[in-house]
C-alpha cells in the first residue's frame, strides 16, 4: 500500500527529473560544453511563468509559452555570447564551467533583487490529488509529468534518429570534422543543440513551480540531478539520461519506504557514487569514451 | 576598529590556507574538486570535538585533523580518480552534498544542525590564544608555512610530475609515470593542508554548523582562486583578500540598498568569474601561457 | 580625475564618514545583526521594522538624552557572516547591545557578546538551545517548549483530537517539538502515531506526506520555518494529508497566510491583543500600520519590545548618572525584571528568557484569529 503509493509518487518524480536531465545530457552530449546554467535557464523559466500567470494573469498556456520561449532564448544567447568566445581560446572544459557558474550565481541573485528570496508556487486546483482506487492518489499534473516525458522521449527519438539536423547533432559529438565535411556548420548546430535542450527543460519547470513551487537558488539541485542522471545513463546517451532520472526519482522516493525519511535525499548522490566508482560509463554508455 | 580588522584578517588568513590548498590540485594537478569545503568542514568538526573532549593545543588538533583529512580523502578519491576530467568534478560535487547530509543528519557527533557550541580557546605550547593578536599571528604563521609548504612541493620532482599529467596525462603515463598514485597523493596532501584552516576556523568562530560547508563554500573558495590566478603561489591569497574585502568596502558604499548588498556581492562574483573567463583565464596574477595551462 | 582615483576618493570619503562623523558620539546606538539576505529575509525585514519602529518612538518621546540610532548589519542568515558582522557592531562602532535572531546566528555571536560584555537580544529564534547562551544573552520571545506545553491540551481538549503525527526538521527546534510531543501527547490523552523528519535541504515532500497519510492522524504538527515550511505545507495538503496542521508560533508567516493550504491550522504563539486598549500596545499597532501599511504581527512586536526595553534601561541609567555600558544596561535589564512592553507585561527570569501568556491561533482565509 504505502510501497504502491511511493511507486506512484516515485514515477512523478522521476518523470521530472527525466525531463531536466534530457536537455542538460543533449546540450553536453552534442556540444561538449559542461552547461551548468542549465539550472539557471529552469528558474528562468518557472519564474517568468509565475510572473505572467500569477501577476499579470494572462492565460497559463500563453504564460508557459512565453516562459519557455525565454528559456531558449537564455540558452542560445548564452552560447553564442559566452561560450563561444571561451572555446574559441581553446577554453577547457573547467574554464567553461567555471563561467557557466557564474552565471547561474548573477541570474541567481537577480532574481532575489527582483523576486525576493522566498518561495513562489502557483496555485491550481490540479496540484491536488484524487483517489485512483485503493487509496492510491495522484494529482492531475502528475499525470501531466508522466505523459510530457513519455511524450518528450518518443519525438525526440524520432527527431535524432529520422531528421537531419538530429543526426548531424549525433554526429558533433562524435566527430566535428565529419560534420564540417558534410557541409554543415557546427557553430549552427549547437545552436540547435542549446535551443533544444533549453527547450526540454520548460516542461519541468512549469509543473514544478505548482507542485513543489520554485526558490531562485532551485537551478542548482537542477543541475546536479542532470548531472546524476546524465552520469547514471552515460554522457552522451539521451535514452540513458531519461532513464537515470527515473531511476533517481524512484530511489528518493522508495528510500522512505524503509528508511528515515532523513535520507530521502542521499540516496540519489549514493546511486551516483556506486555507478561512479563501479560502471563509470554509465548504463548506456560508451566505455572507451570515459 | 582594531578588532574588526584583527577579525578579519584571520578569516581572510584562513580562506588562504584554503584557497592555497585547492590550487595546489587545481593549478598544478588539474583536479577540478569542489569538495573542498567538505574537508574544510570536516577538519572543523574534528578541531572542535578535540578541542572539547581531549585538548585545546594546536599542536595535537592540527595533525589529528589532517590525518583524519588526508584519509578520508584516500578513501574517496581512490575510486574516483580512476575516472577523468569532468567525472571527477561531479563526484566531488557528489560528495559535497553527501558530507552535507552527514554533517547535518549524524547528530550525536556533529550535533545536527544545531552545531558544536562553545569551543574553548585554542592554546600552543600552553599560551592561550585567547586574543585576537595572537590568534591573527598563528593564523599567519600557519598560512606562511602551508604556502611554504606548496611552493617548496611543487618544485621537487613529485611537483614536476604533477604538471606533467596536468598538461597531458596520456603522455606522462606513456614516460612512465604512476598517474593515479600522484594524484592520490596530491589530493591528500591539499585535504590535509586544508585542514589547517577548518580547524583555526572552529576555534576562532568557537562555534560550528553545516551550513559554513555548503557547496557555496566550495564555490567561494573556488571563486577565490580563480580570481586570484590558478597556479600562482600568490594569487590564492590575493583572492581571499578580495572575496573578505569586497563585503567590507560594499558597506561603505551607503547609496546601495542595504537589503540588496549581500546579492550585490554574489552579482559581482559571479560576473567576475564569467568576465574572467572570457578574457584572462589565468586569474589576476596568473601566467602569460594561459593556453598551455587551461588545455587538456 | 580617473575613473581609479574618483573611487579611491568616494571609498575614502565613505569610510570617513563612517567612523570621523562628530555626530557618532552624540548618539546612543544599538546594532541590529539581522538576515537581510539570504532565505530569511522575509524575517529580517518583519524584525526591523519592529526595532526601527520603536526608535522612532523612543526619539519622539525624547525618552533618551541623546537621538536613540540603530545600525543595521546583514547576518544573511548564516554564523560566519554573522560573526564578521557581530565584530563590526561589536569593536568597530562599539555598541552596548545588539539584536539578534535564528539559533544558529545567535550561537555563533553570544561568545563574543559574552567576551565584549555586550548585550544580544534575540526575539525571532524559539529553539530551546537558546536559553543557554550565557549572561548577557536575552531572549524577548518565549521558547518552543512553552509554546507546545500550551497547545497540546487545547488540542486534546477543545478539538478532541486522538492520533497526532509530527512532521519535523533535524534540527534543535525541530528535535526540541518532537520531544514536547512525545512528553505531553501522552498526558493529555492523545497519541503520537508517527514522528517524520525532514531533512533541511529536501524540498520533495510527496514521500513523506505518503508516510503521514499511512498513519491517519487526526493532526498534523509541522515543526518547521521559513519558505521551506511553506512549501512542506503546501505540498503535504497536495499530496492529499487532509487532516488540519498546528504548530508552534512559525505557523504566524505572512507567506503562509496567504496559502489556501494552510486554512484552518491551529498555532501557539505568546498573548497578543491587537484590539487591546493598553496605549503601549495600542500605539504600537496605530503607527505600525500608518509607516508600514500593514498589519504588526508578534515578530515586529518582540523587536519592538526589545529596543523599547533597551531604551527603558539605558533612560534608568542615565538618571541614576551611571555609564551606558553593555555590563550597566544588562544589570539594569535583571534589576529592573518587569517591563510594560507591547501585548502587557514582560517579565524577565533570572537565566535572561521571558514568561509570557500565551493564546491559540488559527489561520482563516488572509490571516490569523485568536481561539481562546
């Protein structure tokens, strides 16, 4: 009973941390570019959407597009004005997180100027949960979570495997050179890859800013999900950053099946140093890369 | 006056220590941790335990602490260190957060959340260091011998190997060398030296909690160098006196709103490290040849 | 001049006026070491705008010989910003009392208010650890310990509720309800069904609220603060934990006012009649709304109190022609033991806690009432 309810509730959120750690793992995977302010483009997101819906009361559909349309706008600006100008000095990995960081630590700290500190959630009657039947609850957004990543991960399969732009994506990260001998331009290419992958993380960040609500420092818990999960699934595999969210979301839900309810948020840092130090390249990763 | 400044000059000596410890890995090892301030914190807990339980000199507190560090430290990057670049950066963020959890959840040594109160003064050889005069000279002192003891380090050969694999690990293994157990050693070496500030940190606050090492502290001390200059013997200690004095001069500047001034700060660090990065990636004082330093 | 040599000059004329300013020594000062960033801020502001509120009188009343200032300093929260900030009140501007709040921040600073004979004044933080800090550490707000005593009979009472639950932080405010709990649920005919902590850096409460729900108390009391008790609030009523929360004075956050999630929850807090007829209290509640335009809430009272109880002990020294020191002001403090103060009298105890009545609360749709 309470193992089915926590089952449920483990899948939700799961499906969450799916969603945050496809598009860190697409932006990583085709670009190389440790995009720590992943995080930052999810509060963006979550804050701008609480802004327009809450305080201006446009409609939510209306909001959460213009929401996520700012957050792909932050990606490609972030890559084409800071990231680019760094790799172009041959900036390694650690010189572009490094600035990647402090971004996140300036976007941060506006939002707090502008927002304040507190927390902001958005109230909606769909964050309250129903039976489904044997006292098992689930809320409509919930459900809402499961089906978006679900959906999320079929159209990206096709876009990566049938669509040109996905396969050149594929392809950059493998190989620069090739991709540059096809014709295409590598630069554009991880346009793409940062407008995509800003993109991926709107979903999540409207649905938790009126479930869980969203704090300005939020972006970071973000990022090391992503990271987690991208690292469980291997870096590079989108398949296997989708399922390392799920397998992180689940562990931090059942860990309260048995244990504390203290630990809850251990276990997913556990999980990770297990891979690390037993499977480093991950479920689905490719070994000789690590 | 006197007393702020003496203050503050310990805190800036001891983020030195701190800063000077992480860019021995980062500068001339290219281990990219930011788990520093886990160890930091971890060398507080035990200079206060010590401190409250056994003794109040330096002399047995210090050496504990960095054993316990360099240890620890063993058992953690060991494993890790078989992985590169990038992987060890996120198993050290990893466990940053998984020494948080046990700082705040392992209550009956730590204390919780709630901390270590009352931490004696500290002594050495029997002398009280109950001001903050002699406190500030030992604070120096150790920073003295911990920048020492890096700048002599560097230059033996164990330094030279370090800089061999930080500029390419594939060929310094091809010459021969022992990759993993120099940097294993490396990490141990900068944990134990680290401990030397968590544990003048836990006398001179007198007080410890989890929340002095968040991952905002890993991030600091980390901003510290990088601002500062990678690799440099002194640009560790330039940072730390421009992260302490930053805070200090914003205050002075009474046209700020004060509400404001302590995300002020976090703007102008964050703004600094992505400035920085762009255009001098070797920090304030860092070398000319920034590429050979920051490509792998 | 360059651009290097205008901000050396404005650094320069900035710090002068600082610490050369003649006016310094013509007032009295007091520091105020409060979050004024960070997560707390919300608080930081309710507690200084009680402090700055009660200089205002104190100087209209001219109560003092000298203008009556208090400098602001941000703890942002966290002990070792609060330590540079507590010696920057402490040995730079040399200030006889400073007001703190949150236990870790207090913990950190009561050594040195101890060491400078300086007097620190808390009337925000609750935790039970807080009335341990030494001689010249006082508490104008009563600890969570009295709270719980207080609330657990008119739950067991007055709403008949059988099966309490406890959702908990790990920390000494979190662990010291638990333990109230586990002491007097019992006496009072209640049962303790289930003990949940939280951990201080979770913000997914779905598992948890799965754990409550398992239990099925008629209760739930939500041992917590800040933002992150409101969103543990929020989502623990969500996740479908339909029976009421109670708490202790935490619950009064305007944040959580303005939850719907949070309707109908029962609280504890110190006596406070708004209505009351008392010209101290009644004053207080007129021009806080007409400078604030809002409504005071205990926070903006405790601090007020504590600056006004300052004041009254420093104008009792200056009649008696003795120094205003952190030492004289303490004493004073202790000597004097009762003050008239917002919401009635405010007693001292020897170990510098203060025993106030207390009511119940229940939090209606924008706002708060008074139960009993």
């Amino acid at each position: 009973m309470l193992f089915l309810q926590l089952l449920v509730d483990g899948l939700q959120l799961g499906a969450l941390y799916a969603l945050m750690a496809v598009g860190f793992a697409m932006i990583f995977g085709s670009t190389r570019v440790f995009h720590y302010a992943h995080g930052t483009t999810y509060v963006i997101v979550g804050y701008l959407f609480y802004y327009l819906a809450e305080r201006l009361h446009l409609p939510w559909w209306a909001a959460g597009a213009a929401a996520a349309a700012a957050g792909v706008v932050f990606g490609v600006l972030l890559d084409r004005w800071m990231y680019r100008p760094i790799q172009r000095d041959e900036g390694s990995f650690f010189t572009v997180f490094v600035a990647s960081f402090g971004i996140a630590v300036v976007a941060e700290n506006v939002i707090i100027i502008l927002f304040g500190a507190s927390f902001v959630s958005i109230s909606t009657p769909l964050t309250r949960v129903s039976d489904i039947g044997g006292g098992i609850v689930v809320s409509y957004l919930g459900m809402f979570s499961v089906l978006a990543a679900a959906l999320l991960f079929v159209f990206l399969n096709w876009f990566l495997d049938r669509t040109d732009v996905g396969v050149a994506l594929r392809a950059l990260s493998e190989n620069p050179d090739l991709v540059r001998g096809f014709g295409l331009n590598p630069r554009k290419l991880s346009q793409y890859a940062f407008a995509i992958g800003s993109l991926l993380v709107a979903p999540a960040a409207l649905v938790a800013t009126c479930v869980t609500g969203l704090t300005p420092t939020a972006g970071h818990r973000v990022v090391l999900i992503s990271i987690a999960a991208s690292i469980i699934g291997g870096i590079g595999s989108l398949r296997g950053a989708g399922l390392g969210g799920l397998i992180l979301g689940l562990a931090e839900s059942l860990a309260v099946w048995k244990l504390s309810t203290g630990w809850s948020e251990a276990v997913a840092f556990i999980i990770l140093f297990a891979f690390i130090l037993a499977r480093p390249s991950g479920l689905f990763g490719n070994r000789a890369r690590v | 006056m006197v007393g702020y400044i003496l203050n503050l000059l310990i805190l800036i000596s001891i983020s030195g220590i701190l800063a000077g410890s992480l860019n021995f890995i980062i500068g001339y090892a290219g281990i990219y941790s930011l788990a520093h301030a886990a160890f930091f914190g971890i060398a507080a807990y035990t200079g206060a335990l010590i401190a409250l339980h056994v003794s109040t000199s330096l002399l047995i507190a210090i050496p504990v602490a960095m054993a316990i560090c360099a240890i620890l430290s063993l058992v953690i990057s060991l494993p890790s260190l078989r992985v590169r670049g990038e992987y060890f950066v996120v198993a050290s963020l990893g466990l940053q957060m998984i020494a948080f959890t046990v700082f705040s959840e392992w209550t009956s040594v730590t204390g919780g959340l709630g901390g270590i109160t009352g931490v004696p003064v500290a002594t050495i050889f029997g002398f009280s260091l109950r001001s903050l005069g002699s406190m500030l000279a030992v604070s120096l002192a150790c920073l003295a011998l911990v920048t020492f003891a890096i700048f002599a380090l560097v230059r033996t050969s164990f330094g030279r190997n370090l800089r061999a694999i930080r500029d390419n690990e594939v060929a310094a293994a091809a010459f021969g060398k022992n990759v993993a157990l120099t940097k294993t050693l490396a990490v141990a070496i900068s944990s134990a030296l680290c401990a030397v500030a968590g544990v003048l940190y836990a006398f001179h606050v007198s007080f410890v909690n989890p929340e002095s090492f968040t991952i905002d502290a890993s991030v600091l001390v980390m901003a510290m160098i990088i601002i500062g200059g990678t690799g440099t013997v002194f640009g560790p200690i330039l940072g730390a006196l421009i992260i302490h004095l930053l805070p200090a001069g914003l205050t002075y500047l009474t046209f700020l709103p004060s509400r404001d001034l302590a995300s002020l700060q976090q703007i102008i660090y964050g703004a600094a490290m992505v400035l920085l990065m762009i255009y001098r990636p070797s920090g304030l004082i860092g070398r000319a040849n920034v590429k050979d330093t920051w490509s792998k | 001049m360059s651009l290097r040599g205008r901000m050396t000059a404005a650094l320069f004329a900035a710090a002068v006026a600082a610490f050369a300013t003649p006016a310094w020594a013509q007032n009295y000062h007091i520091g105020a070491l409060l979050p004024n960033s960070g997560p707390m801020t919300q608080f930081g502001q309710l507690f200084g705008n009680g402090a700055d509120l009660a200089a205002d009188h104190i100087n209209a009343d001219k109560m003092l010989s000298k203008p009556f200032v208090i400098d602001h300093e941000d703890s942002q929260g966290q002990p070792q910003p609060a330590v540079t900030g507590m010696n920057k009140l402490v040995r730079v501007n040399e200030e006889p009392v400073v007001l703190t709040a949150q236990s870790g921040v207090s913990k950190a600073v009561a050594p040195i208010g101890e060491r400078e004979h300086v007097v620190t004044i808390n009337g925000g933080g609750v935790a039970p650890d807080l009335a341990k800090l030494g001689p010249y550490f006082f508490n104008v707000i009563p600890l969570v310990n009295y709270e719980v005593r207080a609330l657990v009979p008119y739950l067991a009472k007055e709403k008949k509720f059988k099966r309490i639950a406890i959702v908990y932080v790990e920390d000494p405010l979190g662990e010291a309800c638990l333990n109230e709990l586990k002491e007097n649920a019992p006496k009072n005919g209640m049962e303790l069904v289930g003990a949940f902590s939280v951990p201080s850096t979770s913000r997914q409460f779905a598992p948890i609220a799965a754990k409550v729900r398992e239990v099925k108390p008629d209760v739930v009391f939500v041992a917590y603060y800040g933002q992150t008790m409101v969103a543990l609030v929020k989502q623990l009523r969500d996740a479908g934990v339909d029976a009421p929360f109670t708490s202790y004075s935490g619950f009064d956050d305007p944040d959580l006012k303005a939850l719907p999630a949070a309707e109908g929850s029962i609280y504890s807090s110190q006596k406070m009649d708004w209505a009351s007829t008392d010209p101290i209290t009644a004053r207080f509640v007129a021009d806080f709304k007409k400078k604030y335009g809002k409504d005071p809430t205990f926070y903006n009272a405790n601090y007020y109190n504590a600056v006004w109880v300052t004041a009254q002990a420093m104008a009792s020294l200056e009649k008696k022609k003795q120094p205003i020191t952190g030492e004289n002001i303490r004493n004073e403090l202790l000597a004097i033991k009762t003050f008239a103060a917002v919401g009635g009298k405010m007693e001292f105890q020897p170990d510098g806690t203060v025993s106030m009545p207390m009511q119940i609360n229940e939090l209606i749709k924008g706002g708060s009432k008074v139960l009993n």
